[in-house]
C-alpha cells in the first residue's frame, strides 16, 4: 500500500473544508486535518465524561487516584514522546513520510494522529471499568438464553415480560411478533454478538462515528487515518485470540459500512469478509496505554496504602532490566527521601524504559507489522523469558486487581448496571405507551437518534431521524434496535450518574 494512505485525512462525511472552504481555512485556521481531529475529540462530552468512568478504583473519593480521563491524558503524553523518537528514526521517516509531505507538517500529522488515538482509546468504556464490559456481556448472554427457554413454552408471555409486553401491545401479530423474536434470537444472528461481546473498543468505534453528535449523525467525523490508527480490533464479530487484529469484538454489525470505508480510504488490506489488518500506529497507541496502566496503576495502590514503594522495588528487582531501572532511579534520590518522590523518579524511568523498548520492537518488527503479521504486543515480547512488561502484569493481578475492596465495589457496579438494563429494557419494551414515551424521554437524544436514523436507512425511509423524532414510538423499532439504544445509553453514563440514576429509578432517592 501507499505510504500516502496511512495518513488518509478523507472523512466519513465530506467536510465543507474540503472543497468551497479552503480558501478560508488556509487563510484562518493554521490546524491540518489531524490537528482538528484533536480539537473534536478535546471538547467533545464523550472525552469530557471520562473524567468520573473508572480506571482501575471504582467509585473512589480519593482524588489522587486516576480516572479514565487522567490514565487517556497520560497514554497521550506518551503516545506524543513515541511520535517524537519515531519522527527522529530516518527508516521510520522514510517508510511512512508522504514525499510532497514536508518534515514540519509530517511530525505535526503524526503527533496530532497519536495523540488523539491515545486520548479517545478508552472512549467507549462504560460505567466502572471493564467489569462494567463484563456485566453487560453477561447480561445479554442471560436475557437471550431466558427468551429462547421462553419462546418454546405453549404460553411464552406467562414466562417472560419482554414477550408478553410484545404480545399483548395493541395492533400487533401474535404469530409475527413471535416470529421476528425467533428470528432475532437465532444463534447464527451476528447481531447478537453486539450484545454478548459487547466491548468498549467496539463502543468507542460507534461513539466516534454516529454517537458522539458534532453536527450531523456522522459522529465526530474524523480522518480515516485517525479511526483506522484507533481500531485496536479491526474486525465484526471475528474473534481469534491467535491474530492481534481480532483478539476481541472491534466492531459492531451496524458500523460495518463505516469500518470499510475507513479501511478503504487508508488502503488497508482486508483478512477475509469481516476484518482487516490493522494500521501500523495502532501498534504505538497500544503501547502507550500498555506503559500508562502497568505503572499507573501501581501509583494507585501505592497511594491508597495498599502497597509500600519498596513493594514495587522488590517485584521489579526479580527482573535483570528490572533491577536496573530501580538502580537509575535510586542513583536520583536520597534513601531518606519521602516515598512520593521515590515513586516520581521511578515512574519517570520507567516510562524512558517502556518508550525506549516500543521504538526499537516498533522498528525491528517494522515489516511483519505492515504486511500484517505481527500478532503480539509490542511490549509483551514471547520471545523474551525476562520480558518486564510480563512481569508486572502478572503481579498486578496478584495485588491489585484482586483486592477485596476491588472486588466489593465490582458487586455494587453489578446491582447498579443490572438494575439499570432491567429498568430499560422493560421501559422500551412496555405494553404501554406512557411507560415507552417516558422512557425515550429520559435516554440520551444522541443515542435515540443514532438508532432512530439506522432504522430508517433500513426502511429505505428518506426522512431525517430528527424530523421524526417527536412522534416516534419506540415499539415501531426492531428488537434489536431497542436494545440497541439501552446499550448505548447505559454503556455512556459515568459511574456516579449509574449509581444516583440507579437510586432514582428504584426509589431509594428523590
């Protein structure tokens, strides 16, 4: 492929800069296309409600222990130290510079690209961490397996209230309504893998590209180069922990045309009908987050008591590489320092050790990479029997994501989440009208929008999803297409608005 592709700056939707306002935006705005995909993504809500989602500690009151937001501001200070050693590589340069593309305005694309792939790689996340990814897989897995069991009793809508709201809402088919359920439900619908591997990447891919409202329902409306260097998972439903680029769900059935497109744009080769190969600065976003968490992470629990500074220096001293960046860092301070700047100086050395290591794998893979054969993270190295990166994964396993008070709060964000779904699902699924229109009120316009205008494409409806908007009744949408909408509201809200929503619904506040 060209190396011109890679740095697609084609959008989903043809932007007005691109043709009648260039003259405009050469002469006013100094930003290229990548510089103002930064700009969306900083004042978008998405970004913005990241700051109360959980990185690692749900629910906490500790201010000093990090949100989705400061661990994404973080992975971004690192992805923009990997673009500034990958900018002074000439093989890298030489590789993926345009040749009209001069070096002020490459390093400015490539900047600009990773810094915003790190900024919004976390964008899709729902409410507490990736348990909350965890919840709303297994609750989906839970309600389908109930509505089959269901479905094949004499008097289904005895068994379960989905079907018997469905069944009895005035003007409808019996005999249909069963029918469209069956078909729905059939194990062979890849619809239901939006549901059952429901994943933030896949989410964050959605939210970009349709959820997050800029002024249409194209979403954000970023370079291709951008969406193709944020999808981690290039692939629908595709699953093969052996290939990097279908390790999880990356992609939702309804952003199938969207993935294509950007994927086109960028030149990027397909594996077979439902993924792709990834775009070679996935690799470094990856990376960037991989650095943020294995040592942030640590910070945290540090912070909260829970371990010592000698505790990290001991687990990262059974290392030989290790051992010598706690040595580099003990060379910067003095023994009766206090713990808080110890860490500081480590975190620091750390960090240049972890960027040192992703540019030169970066670099020594560099072929296997672009011709899509690179099947590892860059800083977890099978081959490397003292990999470091392994090292501390496997002991923040042990000590820190285990944790009881971890654990206890995972059991609330479960009540919470569950509850939550409960409550919408039968709201949008309601016999009557009141309940359906109250509840459709209530979500987010954005995500009722979004759903409203791919149920009209499928209709082959020429009208605006916000002309109908108003008079709309949520039972007129597919099963798919309510359960869509509560997946997408749900999914977006932060912790603290799922747990006081939560309390509303259930009456336990006013």
């Amino acid at each position: 492929m060209s190396k011109e592709n890679y740095l697609s700056n084609i959008r989903l939707r043809k932007s007005k800069t691109d043709d009648e306002r260039t003259q405009e935006v050469e002469n006013k705005d100094k930003r290229n296309s990548f510089e103002s995909d930064f700009g969306r993504v900083v004042f978008s809500s998405a970004c913005r409600r990241l700051h109360d989602k959980t990185q690692v500690f749900p629910l906490t009151s500790d201010d000093n222990i990090h949100s989705r937001l400061t661990h994404s501001m973080e992975v971004m200070s690192i992805g923009r130290s990997l673009a500034a050693d990958l900018y002074d590589n000439p093989e890298f340069k030489s590789r993926f510079q345009p040749d009209e593309m001069s070096d002020t305005d490459f390093y400015r694309t490539l900047e600009s690209i990773l810094m915003t792939t790190c900024l919004v790689h976390d964008i899709g996340n729902p409410p507490f961490g990736h348990f909350g990814e965890t919840i709303i897989q297994n609750y989906f897995e839970d309600l389908f397996f109930k509505l089959r069991i269901a479905l094949r009793s004499e008097n289904p809508e005895e068994y379960n209230d989905i079907i018997k709201n469905i069944l009895t809402t005035k003007g409808v088919n019996k005999d249909v309504e069963k029918g469209k359920l069956n078909k729905f439900l059939d194990e062979n619908n890849p619809e239901l893998l939006d549901f059952t591997m429901f994943d933030g990447n896949a989410q964050g891919f959605r939210v970009l590209t349709k959820l997050q409202f800029l002024n249409d329902l194209k979403g954000l409306n970023l370079c291709s180069g951008t969406l193709a260097a944020y999808l981690k998972y290039p692939n629908i439903g595709n699953k093969n922990k052996g290939l990097a680029s279908k390790h999880k769900h990356g992609v939702y059935t309804t952003e199938k045309n969207e993935l294509m497109q950007v994927m086109t744009n960028c030149g990027i080769d397909a594996i077979d009908e439902t993924s792709y190969m990834r775009h070679p600065f996935s690799y470094l976003m990856e990376a960037a987050d991989t650095i943020c968490y294995l040592i942030m992470d640590y910070e945290d629990a540090i912070s909260k008591e829970w371990l010592r500074y000698d505790d990290l220096c001991g687990i990262l001293c059974d290392n030989p590489n290790g051992r010598e960046v706690v040595a580099k860092a003990k060379s910067h301070y003095k023994e009766s320092d206090p713990d808080k700047k110890k860490v500081v100086q480590l975190r620091s050395d750390l960090m240049s050790y972890f960027v040192n290591q992703t540019v030169n794998r970066f670099m020594s893979n560099l072929d296997r990479i672009i011709e899509g054969d690179f099947n590892e993270e860059l800083l977890f190295d099978e081959s490397d029997p003292q990999n470091l990166a392994k090292l501390i994964q496997a002991s923040s396993r042990d000590r820190i994501y285990s944790h009881k008070e971890i654990e206890s709060l995972e059991i609330t964000s479960s009540t919470v989440m569950t509850g939550l779904m409960d409550n919408y699902i039968k709201y949008f699924f309601h016999k009557d009208d009141n309940f359906r229109k109250r509840a459709k009120h209530i979500v987010s316009h954005t995500c009722f929008n979004a759903t409203l205008q791919e149920h009209l494409l499928a209709t082959g409806s020429q009208a605006k999803a916000w002309d109908v908007y108003k008079d709309f009744d949520p039972k007129d949408f597919t099963i798919g297409e309510r359960l869509r909408i509560v997946r997408d509201f749900i999914s977006g809200m932060t912790d603290k608005y799922a747990l006081s929503h939560y309390q509303e619904l259930n009456g336990l506040k006013l």
